[in-house]
C-alpha cells in the first residue's frame, strides 16, 4: 500500500490539507499528531486523503518546530471532518490549531490538569496525575421553555459511559451535546516502545466486537511497511474471517435495533441468529469473536476442508432463518412508523463528517474501502455495494440487511477459492525500516478502520495512531437528534450502533 507525502510549513497546512480534499472522493480519513522531535527537531501533523490511486494515500504532513510557537490553522473552516482531531490534537499533544470554531476540550475532562499532554514523548505515563477541577464546557440551546436533560455517563443497561445532554422543548429535541471519551484505555501510548508482536494482543481488543478488523489493519500497516507479501491462503482465510465478523455484527445489530422500541420478538430472534453464528466463530478459530486467526504476516491457523464444508451447511440454516426475521420487521406497520424518517442524517452532513460504513451508506455515500481502496483478496471478488439515500433510522437498518446477503457471497467465495490455494499460512515479516510509517485500513461492520504506524531504528513502535468507524460517526449521532421526540434516541443511537471505547485508544 502506497503512501504519497507531502512536506509543508505548519502555516501552509490549510492550503495544503484543503488542495487535497477537494481531489480525493471521501475527503479527510484522519488526522493526527507526532512527536518526531527525535529526529525532525518539530512535531509533525499527518491529515490522510483516499487519493485517487485504489491502492495507496496521500498525506500531508505539517511540521510544527519545536521551539514554537505550538500552532497551525484550523483545517476546520473548510474541512469540517477535522473538528474532532483537531480537539484531540490540543488535548494530546498542546498544538492548538488557530481559527478552531470550538475549541474546548474533546478526550482530557475537567479532572486532568492544564499543560500535560500525554502523547508528547517527555509524558512519562507510570507518573502520578494530580487531580484538577476545571470547567467542562457544554453546549445549550437557549429561550422560553427551554430546559435541559441530562444523560449519563452512567446509564441504566450495561453499556459504555457516556453523557448526553438534550436541550428540548417540550419533548422535541432542540440540541444534543455528547461529552465521551471516559474510558481513557491510552493503548496509543501503552504500544510505544514495543516490538508488534508484542503489541498485537492489545492492538486485537481495541474493539471487543471488531477484533478481525483492527488485527486485520495493524498487520496490513506493518506489512506495507515491511514490503511482506501473505500467502494465498492467508488471504482468503482473513476474508472469511472478516465477513464472518460483519455477518454476527450485522444479525445482532439488526435485531437490537428492534430494543429501541420494545419490539422484543425481532430482539430475541436476533439474538438466537447471533449466537449461532458465534457458535460457528468458536468452531472457526476457537473463539466467540474470531480473535487468534489475523497475525503480521498471515493467520494463526488452517481452515480445514472439513470446517468449510461446516460453514457452508450453516449458511445453508441461516438464510431463510434471517429472511423469516427480516419479514417480522418488513410486516410491522408500527415498526416501520418508529423507523421511517427518524433520525435523519442529510447526505451533505455525512460527507462533510468523513461518515463511514452504513451509517454513510445509508445517507447516499457510495464509500466502502472494500471496493474502493481495495485489500487482501477483495478486489477479486464480486459483490455490491447496497447504499440508500432517506438517511434515517430505516435507512441504516435496511443498509445492513441488504449488506447480509453481500457478506454470504463474499464468504461463499473465499471458501471456494481456500480449496485451491497451497497450505502455507503467514509469512515471516521481517523488521521495519528506521522511522518509516506505514497505513492500514479495513472496512469493519461499523466502517472503515484506519491504523497508521511509525517505526523506529530498534524495530519498536514510535507511534501508533488508531481512527476507529465509530470516531468520525458520533458527531453525526448530534446532527440526526434533533427535532425528534426523546423517546426516540435511544432507536436513533442504536441505528448508528456506535462503540463508546473505540474512541479512547
């Protein structure tokens, strides 16, 4: 995989960033900072475009010298997808991006004391944090009748933390305001240092629910870095595995979208579909979530003549199983009133935000990196890619019951060509080059996951940036509440099924 960079002063980073969107199809994929005072004398501020090329990025990097003063321009004026990593680059590493129309904190809350960043490389991360009490500013609508409802971080089920606060009259929803960021996990910073075999066990929980994927994109990350070539084998197993991963996501998801309404028939047969498919993963690689296959270089382990031949007769009992529960959705008129036109996220909004996976898909984003930035053994496979345009709740349900035949056909595929590839299983990779950096991506049953990965001269980890499908889909979640009913978010929040931990790696 190709990267193509460009050099610029921080003070031309605008210009730059913004010559580069307006040519790439979806815009700004990530942006992040790196102290590379080491070996630039500066920190380095990386913004990742698709390109025009299938197989390769275009970057542009900002050098920020050392010696201050510690600022660029705001990208966000012109590219509104950067607001999120702009936020986070103050918080992380003290550069403050100029003209940011809101910059207040996004990942350090009101506990963490000014002036410590802890991704600088002079943060040592065993020393003792004393506690500060700092404001955390929120965003209110303001007028007669208006009050607020505030929502978490602690909640009722057992889910992430999270705390929202709804501005309403009555009980339409003026404005939501999101404060997340509370697991502070610091995997970015754990990995410095190590070698990536042994950081790979961390890198595969990032998700607890995508660990194909993000093993899928580090390995991809090294690899490129490395120049290794995976066998045949390799490339056709971690399909399967990928697909069988979008394939439980995409059952469970569509059934719990159901509990946002109490619609507990299609939540109870989403669950049983699901746990069948786990039970076929367990079968696959020895695990629920398919976590032990994807290693640098290959996969961990075969799958036999026999395990495909059973994956098979599985797919054999679960389509008319999935139509049966899909015709439970379809056949409910007070279902489809809930799910039609709520929620609503307008196609401009979703490209403006770099929106990725259905929830882009579903407001008319014709963007999946499986076809389009192609990896692995995609891009010789058939397949379609399903998008709808209405942008709401429906739309992002119907988005992945169309993707759930797509995901049986990928699967049908890659067990037809695992018959005819050789038995070799991964390839030694062999050590990176000094301060090189390479990128990964795969597309995830939530979107694109995105890894990049900088080396340094003893074969260890310099810096490792993560941009999960859920981080450039929250901000999205603030565009499609309001105007809609309380009642309804929590349907609104489960279309978009987004992961709270995700966003602190």
């Amino acid at each position: 995989m190709m990267i193509k960079t460009f050099v610029v002063k921080a003070e031309n980073l605008r210009a730059a960033a913004n010559a580069c969107a307006s040519r790439s199809r979806h815009g700004l994929l990530a942006m992040f900072a790196c102290d590379e005072r080491i070996s630039t004398g500066s920190y380095a501020i990386y913004c990742l475009f698709d390109g025009r090329k299938p197989d390769g990025l275009v970057t542009v990097k900002g050098l920020v010298p050392a010696e201050g003063p510690l600022e660029f321009p705001s990208l966000t004026p012109v590219i509104p997808a950067a607001a999120w990593y702009e936020r986070e680059i103050f918080d992380m590493f003290g550069i403050k991006p100029t003209d940011h129309p809101e910059l207040r904190p996004l990942v350090l809350h009101e506990n963490w004391p000014s002036g410590l960043h802890p991704l600088r490389k002079d943060f040592d991360p065993a020393r003792e944090v004393p506690e500060a009490d700092k404001p955390f500013p929120m965003l209110h609508a303001h007028g007669e009748g208006v009050f607020e409802v505030p929502v978490g971080p602690i909640h009722a089920g057992i889910i992430e933390p999270g705390h929202f606060r709804f501005s309403q009259a009555g009980e339409t929803i003026l404005r939501l305001d999101a404060k997340l960021f509370f697991t502070h996990r610091g995997i970015e910073k754990a990995v410095e240092g190590l070698t990536p075999d042994e950081a790979f066990p961390m890198v595969e929980r990032i998700c607890g629910v995508c660990s194909v994927s993000h093993a899928l994109s580090f390995s991809q990350a090294l690899e490129g870095l490395t120049g290794t070539s995976i066998p045949e084998r390799a490339k056709w197993i971690r399909v399967l595995t990928a697909e069988l991963e979008r394939l439980y996501n995409h059952v469970g998801d569509i059934g719990n979208l159901s509990a946002g309404m109490g619609f507990q028939v299609a939540v109870s047969n989403g669950a049983r579909l699901k746990e069948s498919l786990l039970r076929l993963n367990e079968a696959v690689t020895g695990n629920r979530y398919l976590r032990g296959m994807v290693v640098p270089g290959g996969v961990a382990m075969d799958v036999t003549g026999k395990l495909c031949r059973e994956i098979g007769a599985a797919l054999e009992r679960f389509e008319p199983d999935f139509a049966s529960l899909v015709g439970l959705m379809r056949e409910n008129d007070a279902f489809l009133n809930r799910v039609d036109t709520t929620g609503i996220v307008p196609f401009a909004a979703a490209r403006d935000l770099g929106v990725v996976g259905p929830a882009a898909r579903a407001s008319g984003v014709d963007w999946d990196m499986r076809r389009d930035k192609p990896y692995g053994g995609y891009g010789e496979l058939d397949f379609a890619v399903p998008v709808r345009h209405s942008g709401d709740v429906a739309a992002r349900l119907w988005v992945r019951v169309d993707e759930v035949p797509q995901t049986v056909r990928l699967i049908r595929q890659a067990l037809e060509r695992l018959g005819a590839a050789g038995p070799e299983l991964a390839a030694a990779v062999p050590p990176a080059p000094a301060w090189g950096a390479g990128a990964g991506w795969s597309e995830s049953a939530r979107g694109a996951n995105l890894h990049w990965l900088m080396m340094d001269d003893d074969n260890r980890i310099w810096r490792y940036f993560v941009r999960s499908a859920s981080y450039p889909n929250w901000p999205a979640l603030t565009v499609a509440a309001p105007g809609n009913i309380i009642p309804d978010f929590p349907l609104i929040n489960k279309s978009f099924e987004l992961c709270y931990a995700c966003l602190d790696r």
